[in-house]
C-alpha cells in the first residue's frame, strides 16, 4: 500500500446481510447522484459473493426512483474468475443477472475481465485488462466495493500468495487459488489502492475472525484486506454476526 497517510477504517454494524445490503444500496446511489450533479461521470469496483448479488438486487430495485444515469456509470470489477463467460462462477455474469441487465448502462463502459472466451490463458487476460484500465484513464475509481474472505483474502489476493507481491501492474493472474476455481485475474493493491472509497462487506459468523484480522495491526501477507485503504475513507459494512470479534 501507498506510504501517503489514509484515514483509518470505520465500521458501521447492521443487525443482518439485507440491513448492509440496503444501506450501502442507498450509499451508492446517493454518491453516484452527487458526481453525476457535479458534471462527472464515476467510476465504480464491483465484487461478487453472497452479499454482493443481495447489493445488485436491491441496487436494481432502488435505481428507478433515484437520480442515477446509470449510462453515465463506469463499471468494473476488482478480480474474476478465468472460465468461460457464461459460467456462473463469473462474477460479472451474477452482476448482469442481478443488476446490470435492468439499468440502463452503456455496454462501452462495463469493463469486465478476460474470460476463457477472451484471452488464451489468465496472464494473457491480466495483461489485457491492465491494458484497458490505462486507456480509461488514471485507473482511480471511485467506489470500489470488496469482499473479505474468511482467510482474510481480497479480491483474488490470497495470503502468502505470490501475487501479493506484484509491483507496477494493474492487473495480475493466479493459476493456484486455494479457493476453487483455481484461475482468476485480480487487481494488484496498486491498483485497488488508486481508489477513493474503498467499501468492505462483510457478513455472517464465518468472516468474524476476518474482521477482526483486518482491522488490526498485523502483517499484510497474513491477511490482505489490511492492504488495501482508500485515499479518502474505507469503511466496513459489517452485520452483527461478522462483527462478533470486535
């Protein structure tokens, strides 16, 4: 992570997943209508799991009745998983199902990661991802949303794995996830680190120790969420039982 002083994590706790999933569904929006207000058009980190497909849902249910001009909306995603674009396992795909089929996005602007279709192998689909961040631009989003596994592990940055160490790339491959399936691209903490707001969610029982890890001093190679801050807040979104450590 960057030297440059950040602000230190917030928690904000919720009784259950579809409390977190209402508010940071009603966050989002409220910020993306202040950008879009004040003439820029936003940048945006997607993730996938449990919680996130509840955020899309309500995120689609919630859009009509706001301000947002979701063609105006940059989206991508901070990992994926290298299989064929139609699997489930593809993060983006649960993403189109739950909400980017039923806002009106620019398809120009949804960047999503190589699949097996796209690139001949995960370092050939990292190194075309890496390509399409520089030409958008600076690479910085503007809400970038993670999960946390109960490892401790970040978009596809696992502990004591190599691509923790990755330097001066956007994007980098894993062939040997210890979380199946084995072949992802993810963003390196240089690039997740180019974000203002950088939002965890996390919930259930499963990601308290996590949590916990996380939000104290310790080594980023013994859990990777700890790397990863934004340059303008990083906030948890915890339910009370992904909270219980703390």
């Amino acid at each position: 992570m960057s030297g440059e002083a950040r602000p230190d994590p917030r928690v904000e706790r919720f009784a259950d997943s579809d409390a977190v999933a209402e508010e940071v569904a009603r966050r989002l929006l409220d910020v993306l209508s202040v950008f879009q207000a004040n003439g820029h058009d936003p940048h945006i980190g997607l993730t996938g799991g449990t919680i996130a497909d509840v955020l899309h849902r309500r995120l689609a249910e919630l859009s009509p009745d706001s301000n947002v001009d979701w063609s105006r909306v940059h989206v991508w995603w901070g990992d994926e998983r290298f299989v064929a674009a139609d699997s489930d396992d593809r993060n983006a795909l649960q993403a189109r199902r739950a909400l980017l089929d039923h806002v009106d996005v620019d398809p120009a602007l949804v960047h999503e990661m190589p699949s097996t279709d796209d690139a001949r192998d995960a370092e050939a689909g990292a190194a075309a991802y890496s390509a399409t961040v520089r030409a958008s631009g600076d690479g910085e989003l503007d809400v970038l949303m993670l999960g946390i596994g109960p490892d401790g592990h970040c978009a596809s940055l696992f502990p004591h794995h190599p691509a923790l160490h990755v330097e001066d790339q956007v994007a980098t491959y894993v062939l040997d996830s210890p979380k199946p399936p084995p072949e992802r691209i993810t963003l390196t903490f240089e690039a997740l680190n180019r974000s203002k707001a950088v939002w965890f969610l996390a919930t259930g029982e499963r990601k308290a120790d996590a949590v916990a890890a996380a939000l104290s001093p310790g080594e980023v190679r013994d859990t990777p969420a700890r790397g990863v801050r934004g340059s303008a807040e990083t906030i948890f979104f915890v339910d009370e039982a992904a909270a219980a450590r703390l």
